[in-house]
C-alpha cells in the first residue's frame, strides 16, 4: 500500500509527547527520513509573541504531538529542524515561523510550503490546506477547533484529532504536488520563495525603524516623524518587555496623532482621542518622549516617507509595468506569483527614490525573479 493511500483511506493514528526522552526518540526517527511534515497550534490574542501550545510532527511513520508546555529539552527538535537533509513541509508557515524563531531561535530548513508551491500550480496565492485536500482527494476536514485556546490542559479529543489532521494529510499532500510541480519549469522558483521566507523571519525586528510599520507616517513631516520615531521606537520596546501586541501598548492611529499635535499636557493627550487607559499608564512617559523630541536637531530629523503612488508619473507608469508584465509571463505561470503589485511599486520607489542602490536589491531583481525584473526595468529607464 502507498504512502498516499495510507493516509487517505485510513485514520489518523498519533502518540502524545510529554517526557524529554519520548522527545529525543521521535526526532531520532525523523532525523532518518527525507520528508516531514510539521505544524504548530498556538494562542495569540494580546501578547506580542505567539504562545506556543503544541507541535505536531509527522514522519510518514507517526504522528507525534509534542506537548510543549511539559517537555524542558528541545534540543533534539532543534536538530531536527535544522538538519539540512530533513525536507521540513509546512502549510502557509508563517506563523509558524515566528513561533519557532521565537522559541528556538532556529528555523526549520530546508523549508518546502504547500501554499507556496500552490500559487505556482495556479491554486491561487491564499489558498486554504482544506481546500487543497478537498481538490487533491476530495478529502472534507472538520476545521471547527481552530479558534480553540490551545494552552488549556487536558486538550480535548476534538483538538488532538483536529491538530492531527494537519500534518496526517499534509505528507501525502506534499507528495501528490510534488509530483505536479515536477511536470513544470518551476520547482526550483518554489525552493527559492521558501528561502526567501526563511530569510525574512530571521531578521531582527530593529526597534529604530518601527515607526516605518506605523499606518499613516507616510502623512507625516520629518519633524513629526521625528516624534514618531521615538515613540514607536518606545512602543515596541514596551511590547516586547511586556509581552503584549503593539495596539494594547498605545494603538497605531493614537502614535500618529500624538506626532501630529505635540500635546503638552496629559488633558490634551485625551482632547486628541487616547484611550484613558493608555493614558493612565502610558502618559507621563509620552510627554517624556515628546520632550525628548524636542532636543534632537533638525539634521538627525527622518526625511519624509515617500510613496511612489503619490508621484504624477505613477498612475502611467504603473498601467505600462502591468502590462510589460502581462507580456513577459510564461505560459502556464500565473502573472500574480511572478509579481504582485507590491513588488511593482518596490521596484518603482528602487529606481524613484533608492537611486538603484545595488546593495538594496527589490524582490523583482532577485532570485529566479531577476530575468524578468530587468525586462520590467527597462520600462522604467526608457
């Protein structure tokens, strides 16, 4: 019997892991196969990090789910993730990365995302894993424990059977796409994007450019954007200590308004529409940090946050790079995974306001995207 009807035609089987040595025996076994599938279950409401609350590991073998609030030494795990002849599978991994970046300080690779690998079999750049299943095996999962709170103990049957399916179907998954994806040019293209995302969850979120993440600093002067600067600098640093999300700091809009208006006094902090609660907590050192701003000079000022959209030549630019775009797509690749109108507008703001910094690349003039982002430059330098 294969492995794809295995899994298909029977239910899933696990092992809860709640004991260091059952830990170090499930990742020995997984350390001598080529493929594995992994996921995690976490809780995520106000804290700044996810709160991990379970890990689901599957070998083709066994599916282990790894308790993590019982188990002390993640080592082996840590190997696991790390060993680079162990193809980690994941579906729109994310997340997922963050949590094991957060708790591990090691990403799983190499990495394959069955999401990723969709987009490139034209399933569309978002699709769902039970959507996949349904098209693939016209499999129908029961989703109905994600919302559940996955730090609760005992986990119920409902959980542990929900949390199982994630990664019992998602090896067989990989496999059948697998085998697509061999039929196209694109396999390496699909390597390349799961690298990238790798890469992107490795960088340290640094606290002096948390005010670019800010909606609306783009509106600001670069005197109030100095005053952002410091206070969103503040914010995430008081996020990060404190383990809570950045809107249960100070929320976003607030910050802004607080750069706007340079209140003086804590009545004007709620005259401008903070929350009493923010201002409660948060206010004396809000008008510390406006002090602050004041004594920095206007040379160390942030220049103003330029968007290309806001230029006059964008609206024709932008009409001709979507269609040069259109034209240079090969057959069979959907336009929107060779590039998304983000990826557009970057290469714009490259040549706009970067002046083509060679040491700043846009996404479109990396990896197997360059060939087609030089095309798409030569629209902008006509």
């Amino acid at each position: 019997m294969s492995v794809l009807i295995k899994e298909v035609q029977n239910p899933p089987h696990f092992q809860l892991i709640t004991t260091n040595a059952q830990l170090f025996e499930v990742c020995q076994q997984a350390q001598q196969k080529t493929v594995v599938a992994l996921d995690t279950e976490f809780v995520r409401t106000r804290s700044f990090y996810p709160k991990l609350g379970l890990i689901q590991l599957y070998d083709g073998e066994q599916v282990s789910l790894i308790d993590p609030l019982e188990i002390s030494d993640f080592s082996p795990f840590i190997q696991l993730l790390s060993n680079q002849k162990v193809i980690k599978v994941l579906h729109a991994c994310g997340e997922d990365l963050e949590v094991f970046q957060h708790y591990f300080q090691q990403l799983p690779t190499p990495m394959l995302d069955t999401q990723i690998m969709a987009a490139f079999l034209q399933h569309g750049s978002s699709i769902g894993f039970s959507t996949l299943l349904k098209h693939y095996f016209a499999l129908e999962i029961d989703k109905g424990a994600s919302r559940t709170n996955w730090l609760t103990r005992p986990l119920s049957k409902i959980q542990l059977h929900y949390a199982v399916a994630d990664v019992w179907y998602l090896l067989p998954l990989f496999q059948r796409m697998q085998q697509a994806l061999a039929q196209t040019p694109w396999q390496s293209a699909v390597e390349n994007d799961c690298e990238i995302l790798l890469e992107k969850y490795k960088q340290i979120k640094d606290s002096q450019n948390a005010y670019f993440s800010v909606s609306g600093a783009w509106k600001l002067n670069s005197q109030e954007l100095m005053r952002l600067k410091l206070l969103a600098k503040w914010r995430q640093e008081e996020a990060i200590k404190r383990d809570l999300a950045l809107n249960f700091v100070v929320r976003a809009e607030h910050l802004i308004a607080v750069a706007q208006h340079n209140p003086k006094h804590i009545s004007e902090l709620l005259s401008i529409g903070l929350d009493p609660q923010e201002i409660r907590i948060h206010g004396k050192k809000i008008l510390k940090i406006l002090e602050k701003a004041k004594r920095v000079a206007k040379h160390d000022y942030p220049v103003p946050i330029l968007r290309v959209s806001n230029d006059p030549r964008y609206r024709i630019v932008i009409k001709l790079l979507q269609t040069k775009l259109q034209e240079i797509t090969p057959q069979g690749l959907p336009t929107k995974v060779l590039s998304s109108k983000r990826m557009l507008d970057q290469l714009i703001k490259w040549c706009w306001i970067k002046q083509q910094d060679p040491n700043d690349l846009p996404d479109l003039l990396c990896g197997w995207r360059r060939k087609y982002g030089l095309l798409l430059l030569e629209v902008l330098n006509f």
